[in-house]
C-alpha cells in the first residue's frame, strides 16, 4: 500500500515522485511505500497550511472543539483497523495498540477539543495607575509537529491536536518508520469536516523532509519527540530563526524500590515498566536500583516473571514481546547487549534473538535482565530504548539517589515506599520532570509532561502545550 502526503485535504505524491520502503518488523517484509519528500512538498504543505489560517484561527472555539471530538469518536469506531495498522508498521502486539495507542490517540483528541473550552488568559488591574491589562492568547501561525516510531499515532496527535485546538495550522511528519496510522488519520479529519490545510502531513526521511520542516522560516514553532541527537540539532537549526520549541527527547529512568513498598504490586508493574512496547517507550525504568534486604529474592522473582514473558507475532493474542521496530533498531540494542558483557554484567536472563516460525525475518529480541557491577557503566548510563533492564543493590536513600541522579538524562522516576516523609524526601530531588510514585505510566492529560536535562526542553499536556501553541499579548488600556 502506498501512502501518500495530505496536503489541503487531498492526497499528493511527491513531486519528485521518489519513494522509501516501508517495511514489517514481524516479518522483515517490505509492505508499502511513502513519499521521500523534498522541500518542495514541505513548501506546499506550508502554503496550504497557511492559506488555511486566517479562517481556523477565526473559527470558534465550539466549532473547533466539536470537529476535534468527532475526530476522537471516528478513531474509536476505527479501534481495530487502526491498532491493526500500528502494529503491523511498528511491530508492537495489537492488543497493546488497542489497549494504549489508538485509545489514547482518541483521547488526546477529545481531551484538547474540550480543553480549549476552559482555556482562559489573565488580566490585570493596575491598581491607582488607571489602567487594566489583559493577555491575549494568539495562535502562532504554521506549526510543526514531528513524531517518532516508538508510539506512532499516540504521540503524533499529543502534539497535533493542542497545535489545532489553539487555532493553529500544522504541518507535521511522522517518523518514516511508522508512517501507516497517520495516513490513516487524514482520511478521518476529512470524514470529521477538519477544513482543508488545517492540517498537512508530509512523509520522508528526518534530514531531508524533517529538516525542511525545522528551517523553513515562517514555520514559527517546532514540537519535536525523539532522540536527544536530533533534538540538539533542532535546536541549533532554530535558535537562529528565534523559534519556540518544545522537545520532548531520550530518558534513562531509574526505578528505585525500597523493602518497605508493596512488593506484588511493585513486581507486576515492574514487568510492565521494563518491557511494554518492547522497552520502547521514553518513559520505561530501565536503571531498577532495589534496596539491599530484598535484592536476592526480587532478583529471582523478577527474573522468573521475565523469563514467562512470551515473544510472539504481534497478531497472537497471548504475546506480550512483539517484534522490535527495525533491523537497525535491533542491531543497535544487540550491541549494547555485547557491551553490556564487555563490561562484566551478567545477563541474568534474555540476551538473544528469537526466531519464530513463518516469520524468521522479524526482529524479535528476547526480554534482557542485566546485573551491573557499576551505575556508571555504559549500559546503565546510556539510552538503550529496547527490551534490556539493568539490575543493582543500594544500601541507603542517599546513594541510591546519587545514581538515580548521575546520568545526563531525567525524564522520569519511578519510586516504590509505602514511607510518606522518603517520598516527600526524594521525590523533591530526583531530577525528572515526572515522578511516580507506587505507580508507572499512570496519566491525566492534565499534567505536565516532560523532562530536564538531556531529555528536553519544555512541557507538553493540558494548558501546557495550549500555552506553548499560542502567543501571549499584552494590551494595556488606560482610563
Ligand atoms: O530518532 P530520531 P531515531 C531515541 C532512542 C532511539 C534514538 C534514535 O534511543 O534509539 O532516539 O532513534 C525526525 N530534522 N528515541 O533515530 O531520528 C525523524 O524523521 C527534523 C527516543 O529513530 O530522533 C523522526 O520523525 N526531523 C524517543 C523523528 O525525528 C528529524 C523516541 C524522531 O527520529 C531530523 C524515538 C532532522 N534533522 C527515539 N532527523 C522518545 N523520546 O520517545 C530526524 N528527524
């Protein structure tokens, strides 16, 4: 199947008519194709986008809020066709793509369509200077919103729908990896009476249509998710043009569990929180530092529940590891697997490739539990972003959080205490823009998302990302 851009609601092929191969990581199959954009598509896209804007921005708040809800409710009438899509481009198990992406997907929708109802600015009265302030919320104008593989569609809408609920026109590219479930999502804006050029998606390679995205002059604002690499190139690309950026990058979260926590409870969801989605997914704990008391038998128990963790083809039900995204995606979390052992950690379980029948060319990997010797080693330091945890005892809060704290990134935390003053304690000093506490992945829209450090700049969720898509104006009247 061949995808093609979405630009002023029609469906376009590249004007140079080059085209990349979508593959299948269940298979290692080539299944499609996608644009290979140039600039000149991005330049279409930008201009239909513009064209859009003078009436989007005008259109009222009621009218943009019902067609962004009637784009959420057409995402769960479509649950199955498009979990379906995500898996096969992504390799993820379906029923994880039904459980999270596309209903969060859905939500994001409704959650920014009703959002913008309640968004209100500030004004204020300068008191014995006869005079009154208020502040002007402006949309920005084009936008660029850029997403990556790891959960297709979910993050593509977190950044598309506050960019349209706040008035703005977007011109967006999904990874080139997992471009399927946004195709897919421009037939439903049409289908949901989105007005054409409200929204433009371009397919391509990240140095070539991405790049044209980020230095176009006029696209004034960038929301980049990926990895830290690119988003320090991003940066540097826009700082010059003086554009506003989010960038939500690479994380190394450190699961800190304590003898005091609720240990069922923290096992389970620590299988979760190694391996869903493959380990892909920037908000995984894969540092888990567990205090010294429980640390032999946590290690037996996590390492049998890892073990019972089934690799499949992300069709079958009772799959819970499906395939990795690409080749490259695999060869790169093998490598640090070598490093790992290179470098005198013990795999404890994992480590190797799968091969499943009728599908030997998929890019299945094992589940990997790794004891380090040090937090400082590569493994433990770097982004892995792949099904491989690193195991190690602590002996008190202060040195556990040492080494929660000594890597470049902070994006999130997890901590297991059932103790109110530690948690109070810690979770003031970790270094992450999110921590969880007894709990992994648990979200309301509401909250801001993010991370400090090497894991970006800026935050995106509720009246965050609406702040971030518009422009305050001050207007000071005197009377
Ligand atoms: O990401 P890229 P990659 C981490 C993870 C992974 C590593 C590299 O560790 O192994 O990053 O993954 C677009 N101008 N994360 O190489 O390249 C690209 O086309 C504009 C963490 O796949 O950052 C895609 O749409 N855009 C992360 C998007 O950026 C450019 C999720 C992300 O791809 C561009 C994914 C450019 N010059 C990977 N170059 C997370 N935070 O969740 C690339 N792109």
């Amino acid at each position: 199947m061949n995808i093609k851009n979405y630009i002023n609601g029609n469906f376009h092929n590249p004007i140079q008519d080059n085209w990349l191969d979508n593959y299948n990581p269940s298979n290692g199959k080539i299944y499609g194709q996608i644009p290979d954009s140039t600039k000149e598509d991005v330049e279409n896209a930008y201009i239909s986008a513009k064209s859009a804007f003078p009436s989007w921005s005008q259109t009222t708040l009621d009218e943009r809020s019902r067609i962004l809800i009637k784009i959420s409710e057409l995402l769960e009438a479509n649950l199955q066709r498009f979990a379906e899509a995500e898996s096969k481009d992504n390799g993820k198990p379906v029923s994880l793509a039904k459980q999270i992406d596309i209903p969060r997907a859905a939500s994001n929708f409704r959650f920014f369509g009703n959002a913008i109802t309640q968004f209100a600015s500030e004004s204020h009265e300068s008191i014995g200077q006869q005079a009154i302030n208020y502040t002007l919320r402006q949309p920005i104008g084009v936008v660029g919103c850029i997403s990556p593989w790891n959960l297709p569609l979910y993050l593509f809408t977190w950044k598309i729908a506050p960019a349209l609920a706040a008035g703005n026109c977007v011109v967006a590219k999904p990874s080139e990896v997992t471009p399927m479930t946004a195709y897919l999502l421009g037939e439903i804006c049409n289908e949901a009476g989105l007005p054409k050029g409200v929204l433009n998606i371009v397919y391509g390679l990240g140095g070539s249509t991405g790049q044209a995205i980020i230095e176009h002059p006029d696209i004034k604002a960038i929301s980049f998710t990926g990895g830290t690499a690119t988003g320090a190139h991003i940066a540097k690309v826009a700082a010059p043009m003086f554009k506003k950026l989010s960038l939500e990058l690479g994380g190394k979260n450190p699961n800190i569990i304590f003898a005091d926590c609720d240990y069922d409870d923290m096992l389970a969801t620590t299988v979760r929180s190694s391996f869903a989605n493959q380990g892909q997914i920037c908000l995984c704990g894969s540092r888990i530092f567990v205090e010294h008391s429980i640390y032999e038998k946590f290690k037996t128990d996590f390492v049998n529940k890892v073990k019972a963790l089934k690799v499949g083809h992300p069709s079958e039900k009772d799959t819970n590891i499906g395939a990795l995204v690409s080749k490259p995606h695999l060869e790169k979390v093998k490598e640090y697997i070598q490093i790992a052992k290179d470098e005198n950690g013990t795999v404890l379980c994992g480590g190797n490739e799968v091969t499943i029948t009728d599908y030997e060319n998929g890019y299945y990997l094992e589940p990997t539990v790794i004891e380090v010797q040090s937090d400082e080693c590569r493994v433990n330091q770097e982004e892995i972003f792949g099904p491989v945890v690193t195991i190690m005892p602590f002996t008190n809060e202060d040195q556990v959080l040492q080494m929660a704290n000594k890597v470049k990134y902070g994006l999130s935390a997890t901590l297991w205490t059932n103790d109110l003053k530690r948690t109070m304690r810690m979770s003031n000093q970790l270094q992450a823009g999110i921590v969880w506490v007894n709990t992994w992945m648990l979200r309301d829209l509401r909250t801001p998302f993010g991370g400090v450090k090497a894991s970006g700049v800026g935050r995106e969720g509720g009246f965050e990302a609406l702040r971030f898509f518009t422009e305050a104006k001050n207007v000071c009247i005197k009377y």
